[in-house]
C-alpha cells in the first residue's frame, strides 16, 4: 500500500515493507538505487512484525516511481469507498484475472513461452486483490495500520 503526501509544499510518498520486497524479489523491473539503499541496509528482514511499516520516499524519481506502479494499491483510491463501490472495484480485478486465466489456458507451449508477461500481469492482480482485503479489514476496523500520522482512517458501516 501507498500513501502520498505534501509535505513542505513536495510530494512525498509512503510505501509499506510488503511492497517493496515483493518488487525486489517477484517483479522483474529495476529499483533506483536510493530506494533499494533506503530499505536494505545491511540484512533486513521484513515479517509479520514490520511488514505493515511504512518507508517515506521523498525524492522526485522515487514518488515517480512508486506513481508508476499501478499494482501496488494508493489506499486513498480505496480509504472512502462505500461498500458498494469498493466491491465493485475488487470484482473488476477479479474479472480481469479470470480473463487472463482463461487466456493462459487456452494457450500452447510454445505461445505462453512467447507470453510470459500475461502470467506476470495475472500475479500483479492476484497481489492487489491480496491487499484489497487488507485495505477492507482497516476501513471496517478489523485491521490496524501503522499509517504515517497525516493518514486519517474512516470506518465503514
């Protein structure tokens, strides 16, 4: 999950430890370096103890970055949903996987060989739908996260 922010009249981004590990070890695109610098320092491990921890990014081609990845969430898209909307949000990805699935199936060999970034993009979905759940548990109470102190959480009903 991402937040941004202004601070100091600059864009500013915070970035949950999940994120950013499953960047660096399941998606094949490449990190900047101050942000790979930033989280691992010497040897980090990121479990359900710090997982949720949010890093602050605050330079221009680190927020771009983070703005780029549309698969991991922007909890304000999310935060102020009601059920209705937010449900129709999860199913949208939901009918986007099953597409995708029902495209890699119908595949050959030689065609998914060809194809690979259709298994990558059905992983990105299955991740945000992962955190969807997340995002849910916080809005109806059922989760705590530790948010940076700017982000304000509304239950919903």
């Amino acid at each position: 999950m991402k937040v941004f922010h202004t601070e100091k009249g600059n864009e500013v981004v915070y970035v949950q430890m999940q994120d950013i590990i499953y960047i660096s070890n399941e998606i094949n695109i490449p990190i900047p370096a101050s942000i790979f610098t930033k989280v691992f320092t010497g040897v980090t491990i990121v479990n359900d103890s710090n997982r949720f921890k949010f890093v602050r990014f605050a330079e221009k081609h680190e927020v771009e970055f983070f703005k780029d990845l549309d698969f991991i969430l922007d909890y304000d898209k999310y935060k102020d949903l009601n059920n209705e909307n937010f449900e129709k949000e999860v199913q949208k990805l939901v009918n986007q996987a099953n597409e995708i699935a029902k495209k890699w199936n119908s595949m050959n060999e030689k065609e998914r060989e060809k194809n690979y970034s259709i298994l990558e993009e059905h992983e990105k979905i299955s991740y945000m739908l992962r955190f969807l759940v997340e995002i849910d548990a916080v809005r109806h109470g059922r989760r705590f996260m530790p948010f940076p102190e700017f982000v304000k959480t509304t239950q919903k009903e």
